[in-house]
C-alpha cells in the first residue's frame, strides 16, 4: 500500500499547465477543517475547463462575473459555486487573468469517516462522494471558502499517494457546450470504485 504523504502542496505545485495539473491532482489529500472536526478524502476524478475557448468554462469568452472573478487570480485559489443547490468545488488554475480551472469530481474517503457519514445521512461509503456535490457536504465544503487558497487551512491540498493508471473520457453534463463536449478533459483513477458515472468511462492515458 502506498506511503500517506500528508504534506501540503506549495503554491508551485499549481503552475502545472491545467490538463496536466488535473491529471497530477488525482490520488491528492483534499481536507477539510470545520468546528466539527476534519475530514479528508483522495481526489480521483476531475474535469478540466480551459478558459476562455471552452465553451462548457464558466470564463469561456473571458467571461467576468461576481462568480467566475477568482478564475482571474492565481493558481491554486479555491473556486466554488452552486449548482442545483448543490455547492461544487474547484481548483483555479492557469494563472493571473488566465481563467482555467479544475472541477474535483469525486473523492476516496479517507479520515474523519463518521462526520461524512453523518453529513450524508447514508451508510453506504461508496456514496458518500461519487460526485462533485456528494464530496462537498461529506467534506463539509460551503461557499465561505470561496476565494482562499488550497496552500493553508481549513481547506487545503496534501500530497496523498500516488495513483495507479489514470483513465480520460468526456467531460459530464456539457451537451450543450458544441464541440466542448466531446474533448477528453475528464481523468479518474482507474477502476476505483468512487468515481462518478461509471457507465461514462472510456479509455485508459498511459501514466
């Protein structure tokens, strides 16, 4: 079994070109400190959005909102929004006024197990986050930490343990993105058994 690195990633480790930065966060430790206790999983799956000529980016065309701002900044800055009412989390990437960022799609749960529980009301662990909005309420993850930095707590990045094989396909729920809807941004750790839409996988990327 691998080695738990608990370290948090430096603010360099998020100079990373997007579709490689979405690739190098899988396997990541994505924690959550709350007055509740901490609670902490594996990333392993994300979706990639390559700013302004994507058009399933909420930035696509430099678009500049209240909500898309952070995307303007620096890398490594939390970017969070709602959807559905569901809170959903991102890493801003692509550096200053190169607005990318990476959707955290699911995640392994890994430490404070029955907080999660008890926030998701199921037994089941394998759905407590097999989905952007499932991982955000287990974790604890809300709008407040809209804009701070995944470098320091409460909601930061550790280094976690390396994957196995990474898998690419479509990224979900863009259909009407034209052509953005067919580009293979979306990467999982392989045959792991909390990644979302599991009847969506497609081919596995050579590590």
């Amino acid at each position: 079994m691998n080695k738990i690195n608990d370290s948090i990633l430096p603010a360099d480790f998020y100079q990373q070109p997007t579709l490689k930065l979405a690739r190098s966060l899988l396997g990541c430790l994505i924690v959550k400190e709350t007055a509740d206790g901490a609670a902490s999983g594996f990333i392993v799956e994300t979706e990639a959005y390559i700013g302004p000529g994507d058009r399933a980016a909420h930035s696509f065309g430099n678009r500049r909102t209240k909500r898309t701002e952070v995307m303007f900044g620096n890398s490594g800055l939390i970017y969070t929004y709602v959807m559905h009412t569901h809170t959903l989390v991102n890493v801003v990437s692509g550096g200053p006024e190169n607005p990318e960022a990476i959707l955290i799609r699911a995640i392994e749960p890994y430490s404070g197990l029955e907080l999660m529980q008890e926030r998701r009301g199921i037994a089941d662990i394998r759905k407590w986050t097999d989905g952007p909005g499932k991982l955000t309420k287990a974790l604890g993850i809300t709008m407040d930490d809209y804009g701070r930095s995944f470098t320091a707590p409460p909601l930061y990045l550790a280094a976690g343990k390396k994957p196995g094989h990474i898998s690419s396909g479509p990224r979900v729920g863009i259909d009407n993105s034209g052509e953005a809807k067919d580009y293979p941004w979306r990467f999982w750790v392989t045959d792991n058994p909390f990644i979302s839409r599991k009847n969506l996988i497609k081919k596995r990327v050579p590590k």
